[in-house]
C-alpha cells in the first residue's frame, strides 16, 4: 500500500526526499572528496 500511494502522490514524495537529502547534508556535508 505505501508503494501505491508514493504512486499516486509523486510531488509529496518528491519533498520527503529533498527534506531528507536537507537533514542529511546539514548532518554529515557531503565532503567534495567523496562524490
């Protein structure tokens, strides 16, 4: 059922994923030698 809803609400997933990737980076900073 999560699977059908992401589906049907792309733009709400969309933002969960950038709020996540925010809190992630503030976290940990994506350091440049790594990518």
């Amino acid at each position: 059922r999560y699977s059908h809803d992401v589906q049907n609400h792309p733009v709400l997933f969309q933002l969960l994923v950038e709020q996540i990737a925010l809190c992630y980076q503030k976290l940990y900073g994506f350091p440049q030698e790594q990518v």
